[in-house]
C-alpha cells in the first residue's frame, strides 16, 4: 500500500513554514492520541503516521531529502528509518513538557539550597525606633576547595554515561515509554569519579553564619524578612536558598500596643483623682510627659497623648499614646486618717458621689415597687 504524502497528511503547502508545519501536527497529535481514543486502531494508525511525517518534515535535512526523492529517500535504510519509540518520546515531551514542566531540557546535577527561617525576637523599644540584631544561623555553605562542584580540586564531573546526562531512562513497554530516574546518578545527570575529600561530593559543608538583620521601625508581630541568598547553599553549585526572618515582639512592662497606638495604664491616687492635680508618665521613647488631671477624675478616664505613639512602618506617620487612669482606693491607713474619712463620709453631700446617690435611689424605688 502506498504512503500517504506527508504534507497532505498533515494538511499543509510544501511552502509551509515550520512553524505552520509544527501547529498542524499539534492539532492532529492532540486528536488522534491513544489516550484520546481508547480502543480505536485507526486513531492509533493515524498517530504514528502523523508522527513520521513531522518526523521527517521538522527536520531540515530529512525534508529537503523528502521534496526531492519522497518516500524513497527513506527506503532501505538510507535516510536512516523511522524510530517510532523515540519521535513518540520526543511527540510526548513536545506536546506535554509545558504543562508537566519536563520538556526535552538536559539535566543538570546543580540543585537550589532550602530556604532557612529564623524566629528573631524584639522588644518594643526596638520596634519604635529600629535595630540590627546580630544572628547566628547554622546552614550549609558552598565548598570552598572544590567551589561546589563536588569533585576533587582539577577535576570536573563527569556526564551520566547511563543516561546520557539526562537524569533519566526510557524504555518502551508496548505502545507506550517508561520513563524512570537513572539509578547510576540518581536523577542528577553527572557523575563524580573523584569525590572533594573536605565536603564528600556534596558540594557544600555544614558552617555556622553570623548575619546583621536590620529590622525597621514600626513592624508589626509576625512580620517577615527575606536575605536573598542566605539560606542554604545550593548542591553542586547550585543557587542558594533564602533566608526568611520572622519577627515576634517581646510583652512589656508597661505598655501595650494596638497597631501605631500605644496603651498604658497608670494609678493614680484617690485625693489626686477627687481635687485634681498631675501626674507624670513615661513614654515609649523613653521621654516624661505630664497629664494634667481634672477634678472629678474617675477609673477607666483616658487621656491622649497624640504622636507619642509608635511609627507606621515605611511611613512617617506616628500614633498617639493613650493613658488610662485608675483611681487607687488608700490601704493601710493609721487611726487618723481613718477617722479623718469617717468624718469625711457623715458630711457628704449627694452631689459629692451622684453615681452613688442615683443608684441607690433606683435600689430603693426597686425594693419599693
């Protein structure tokens, strides 16, 4: 039976570029592979002969053979045959490599280091006004001897004779190829013969790093930060890993922090609260501001201190401070001063304590009723 002509086959001019050439057989690939047709002997037949034809014109030479002297130019071994087994392989890698992330790229024995993460703890003074915190980070670093190559200094390694440098095997089992990793160079597509005696091949030693963090103002709990390169270095020369730094914010004695506002609460004493007066608090930058209290002044009052409070990050705007008061009830009082507030307590009047005076009447009208 005569072959069909590979242009007609797949639908193209002899004019065609390869390009065109290439997206014709696409199409057909896609809707004549077996997968598609399960079953289906001549979707099957028509998949190879769709794949000897682009065989033959995706090559320059094979098609430049062809236009001149067609099929025969492959007859009797002359052009060197037909490898179903092989185009099949390079087909799948073609149509699929994208999506897989395979493609017909060589392998290499080069691998990315890991990434590292260090828990760097700060405290809220440094939060406001920034620090660089020295660290020390166990990690692996490039050999130095054999600048990562693995190989004994003067030597380099050596492409997979098993693989042909590419990391993996195949074999055709039926219709369809197997592909394996290669067990000489376990995937890594090179081979040392002489192994660097300071690292054993690797390519990288075991070495504790000290690093400078700069930490800017006004981060917040959690925060990360990226050292490109300075996580683990790569296998074999490969490119190293980075370092990941996250930040958590020590408990302070005495503020707490809400985003760029800082909170603190101070006691304040009971005659201070009552006839007025002030008091002097400390703020996170390590100033002294006074509060002028009012008469009157009860627990839970808030006073704003405004831009004494911590810096936005990459900003330059500043929260407030807020302080709350909370009037502290006098403790171990002497016999004077006791009498003195007994005395205090016959005399009051109702507008002294109007909370007082008003939730009792509501008692008494309750108990009433």
């Amino acid at each position: 039976m005569a072959k069909q002509d590979y242009y007609e086959l797949l639908g193209v001019d002899r004019s065609s570029d390869a390009a065109t050439v290439k997206r014709a057989f696409r199409k057909l690939a896609m809707r004549c592979h077996p997968d598609r047709n399960p079953g289906n002997t001549e979707a099957a037949r028509k998949f190879k002969a769709i794949n000897e034809a682009y065989d033959v014109l995706s090559n320059h030479q094979k098609r430049a053979a062809y236009d001149r002297f067609g099929h025969a130019a492959f007859d009797n071994g002359s052009g060197g045959g037909f490898d179903f087994a092989t185009s099949f392989s390079e087909v799948f890698d073609d149509l699929f490599g994208d999506f897989m992330g395979s493609g017909r790229r060589s392998r290499t024995a080069a691998r990315r280091g890991a990434d590292l993460r260090y828990n760097l703890e700060i405290s809220l003074e440094d939060v406001f006004s920034g620090t660089e915190a020295s660290i020390k980070v166990a990690t692996t670093a490039q050999c130095e001897p054999c600048e990562g190559s693995g190989a004994e200094p003067g030597t380099q390694p050596e492409a997979c004779a098993t693989c042909n440098g590419q990391g993996k095997i195949r074999s055709q089992q039926g219709f369809f190829m197997v592909e394996r990793t290669c067990p000489a160079c376990q995937g890594a597509g090179q081979v040392i013969a002489s192994s660097c005696t300071a690292c054993g091949g690797a390519g990288r030693v075991q070495k504790e790093r000290a690093l400078a963090v700069k930490v800017p103002p006004g981060v917040e709990n959690g925060t990360r930060i990226r050292l490109s390169g300075e996580g683990e270095a790569g296998f074999r020369g490969g490119p190293a890993g980075d370092l990941y730094i996250f930040i958590s914010i020590t408990s302070h004695l005495i503020f707490e922090r809400d985003g760029t506002t800082i909170f603190c609460r101070i006691p304040i004493p009971m005659t201070t609260a009552a006839l007025g007066g002030e008091v002097e608090v400390a703020t996170i930058a390590g100033q002294r501001q006074r509060i002028k209290i009012p008469e009157g002044t009860e627990s839970g009052r808030r006073f704003q201190l405004r831009s004494h409070g911590l810096p936005q990050l990459n900003s330059g705007f500043r929260g407030d401070m807020i302080v709350e008061a909370q009037v502290e009830t006098p403790k171990n009082l002497t016999k004077a001063q006791k009498e003195l507030l007994r005395q205090f307590g016959t005399r009051k009047a109702d507008n002294w304590s109007p909370e007082a005076s008003s939730f009792l009447k509501r008692v008494v009208d309750f108990l009433r009723d």
